[in-house]
C-alpha cells in the first residue's frame, strides 16, 4: 500500500482528467458540475491521497476492505478537518459488510440481499444512511460480481426496505469494447434500466459508469459518477 507510483504530478494528471470530464459533458449537452469524478486510489498510499485532496479532490473509492480500513483511519487521525468522501466499489463479501458499513459513506456494490441487510444492521445510529447503488452484471461474466439485469427490479425494491441504507442507482463494469459507439451501446443499458427503476423508485439519481477507457461514452449516456485511477496516479511500480 505504501510503495511509491511512476506518477509524481497528480494535480496535472487530476485536472488533465477533470478537463476530459468537462470536455465530454459539453459534448453530451450536460452539465460537468453533474458528473462526479471517484479518485480510485487502491494499491495507493495515503501521500497520492493527500497530493489530490490539495488539488481539489475530495471523493476516493478503494476496493480492498483491510487496505482502505487502515487508510480511512490513519487519514481521520492525521487530517480531522480534511474532509473527505469514501465510496467502497469492490465486490463485498459478507464478513466484511460490518466494516463498510461502519468506515464508508458509499457502497457501488451490493448485489445480494444478504450482503444489503448486513450493511443496514451494522450502519452505526449517529451517521446518515449509507448510500448504495447495485452493481449490474451487463455482459454476465462469471469473473465479475452482480446481479442481471432481469434481477434488479427485485433487488432495488428490497433494498430499498432497509431503513439504514439510501438506494441511489447503478454501478457495472462492463467488459472492455472497442470504439465509442459499442461502449455507448452497453452503457445505455444500464441508463436504460435506471431510467425503467425510477418508475417505482423515483429518488434514484445515480449511474456509477465508465473509466478511463470508456468515460467518454459513459457520460455520453449520463453517468453521474466516473471511476478513475491509473490516468490520475499513474501505474502502480511493482
């Protein structure tokens, strides 16, 4: 976790990023102030963290329970006054669900009821709601977590039962395609089926889509929250 990465000007690389972000928005005919950049900061120490909270960042998404547990504390001893957003985006495993629910103000991931009742049980009484968002598996790759599609109805309307979480929208990570209309295609899928979901779950608000590769197109369709690492931090040296 604390080894040193090839990229030493985060800022650059933050602001070249949020640029790309703005750029895409105008071309998609929206607002940048309605896309929200997630810093992935897994495998990143906690200086990569602190050099883009000085630029300007505030929202960090990590996929490793026990890494980001020791982060997320070190980080509330040494910076008490620096706010910061933590958004779990790995796939949760049921064992770990008292610890996100406890340390995270998000939850990208929850793709089982069990995993969903476990983070409302163990959400402590004096923080808001935890915010969540089911992840869909588009392309039904048995490598990835999620739900299909055809669940989603099902599992949104028992979420959304659990007084201690706040269900926003969607997350996936589809497989890698070629060219922006293929990417586009795929993630009009998911903004197709958040749009569906809002029908009966109107507060939804949220598509947690695209990455370095694809934001383009994922914006495109409405991502609301963009998930980028590598393009920020650089590579991790190993």
């Amino acid at each position: 976790m604390n080894e040193p990465t090839k990229n030493t000007d985060i800022p650059t690389s933050l602001a070249n990023v949020q640029s790309l972000i703005e750029e895409s928005a105008h071309r998609a005919g929206r607002k940048p102030q309605s896309i929200q950049l997630l810093a992935v900061t897994k495998k990143k120490p906690l200086a990569d963290i602190e050099a883009a909270w000085h630029a300007g960042q505030r929202a960090f998404g990590e996929n490793y329970v026990d890494e980001a547990l020791e982060k997320i504390q070190t980080w509330q001893a040494l910076h008490p006054d620096w706010p910061a957003q933590w958004h779990f985006i790995g796939s949760i495993q049921s064992r770990k669900a008292a610890a996100i629910a406890t340390h995270f103000d998000w939850a990208h991931s929850v793709d089982r009821l069990k995993v969903a009742q476990k983070l409302s049980t163990n959400r402590p009484s004096d923080l808001p709601p935890l915010s969540v968002c089911l992840q869909i598996n588009l392309d039904g790759e048995a490598s990835k977590s999620g739900i299909p599609a055809e669940d989603a109805e099902a599992l949104a309307n028992q979420v959304a039962e659990l007084p201690n979480l706040s269900l926003r929208g969607l997350m996936s990570i589809p497989a890698p395609r070629t060219g922006f209309e293929a990417q586009r295609a795929v993630f009009k899928e998911l903004a197709d089926l958040l749009s569906t979901l809002k029908s009966t779950h109107p507060k939804l608000d949220t598509l947690s889509m695209g990455m370095s590769a694809d934001m383009d197109a994922a914006i495109a369709e409405g991502a609301t929250v963009v998930r980028v690492g590598t393009a920020i931090f650089g590579a991790r040296l190993s």
